[in-house]
C-alpha cells in the first residue's frame, strides 16, 4: 500500500523525532559521563589541598600599553 503524501511526512517526523530522541540520549550519558569526571576531580583537588600542596603565585606581569586605536575619518574628513 502507497502512503499519502501526508502519511509520508508523518512518517518522516517520526523518524526524525526517534532519531533526535537516541542523540538526546547519548548525550545525557556523555553529559554524565563528564560530571562524574568531575567531581572526581575535585575530590583529588580538595586532597591535594588538605595535604597543603599549593601552586607556586604566578607574577602579574604589567599590563604592554597598546597604542590607541585611531579613530575611523568621516567621508568629508579626507
């Protein structure tokens, strides 16, 4: 049996939506995936810091002077 052209798009989107649905899907696990990571992470860290292990103060460096940027001339300026 033919479908319509009608049952056809209908078909369609709801492939579409399956198909949206397991990509939805995969990325929840990943999205997991990667929060567990970090939370493992920051366990070490707050570790790593109750032993006092500390990273070394970095220097600000001075901030260069840029010169200013010139100002763009009207079309009568020229």
């Amino acid at each position: 049996m033919e479908l319509t052209e009608q049952q056809q798009h209908l078909k369609a989107c709801i492939d579409q939506q399956k198909e949206l649905l397991d990509d939805m899907q995969k990325l929840q696990g990943q999205l997991n995936e990667k929060r567990d990571l970090a939370v493992k992470i920051q366990g070490i860290i707050e570790y790593l810091q109750g032993q006092n292990v500390q990273l070394p103060v970095e220097e600000e460096a001075p901030a260069a002077e840029s010169p200013a940027p010139e100002k763009a001339k009207a079309k009568g300026d020229e």
